[in-house]
C-alpha cells in the first residue's frame, strides 16, 4: 500500500513538472512568434512585451507552484491520510 502511495506521489510530481515544461515551451514558441510579427508589422511599436511579461508572470507562478510549493502542502498531506484511514475503517466496517 506504501509502495503504491509513494508512486501516485511521484507519478504526480513527474506529471506537474512535465506540464510546466510544456507550459514554457508553448510560451517560448508563441511569445517568439509574436516578436516575428510585431517586427515586420510595426518595428517602431514593440508591442509583444504585454503579453511575454503577463504570460510570463503566469510561467513563473506554474514553476512556483510545481517546484517551490508543492512539497508543502502538509493540510493536503494530512487530509489524504485521514480519508485513506475512513476508507479503510469503511471497508473494515463493511467487511464485519
């Protein structure tokens, strides 16, 4: 039952992080995109700075959250063991 606690944990730290990767690619690629197109329809304007720094800011808070704050959610931790243990005492209950 460990085994397979510490599994769903790492399959969803593996998940988290690859979806961060993703995130800053796909924003890398548009945001590069978007550089292209604000310099051959207005060089004088460089107006693709908006949206690189507001998705940017959205990046660095996705990376925040899978790389800083994920492993501290103790409240999270405390209520998954407290449902594990009631579904367990359930199906002991059930069981009787």
């Amino acid at each position: 039952m460990e085994q397979m606690a510490d599994y769903d944990r790492a399959r969803q730290r593996a998940s988290a992080k690859y979806g961060f990767f993703v995130h800053a690619v796909v924003y890398a690629v548009v945001n590069l995109f978007l550089l292209g197109i604000n310099i051959i329809t207005s060089p004088g304007t460089l107006w693709f700075i908006w949206p690189l720094m507001g998705w940017g800011l959205a990046v660095a808070l996705h990376g925040a959250r899978v790389f800083l704050i994920s492993d501290r959610n103790t409240i999270i931790d405390a209520m998954t063991e407290r449902e594990l243990r009631r579904s367990d005492a359930d199906r002991r209950d059930a069981g009787s």
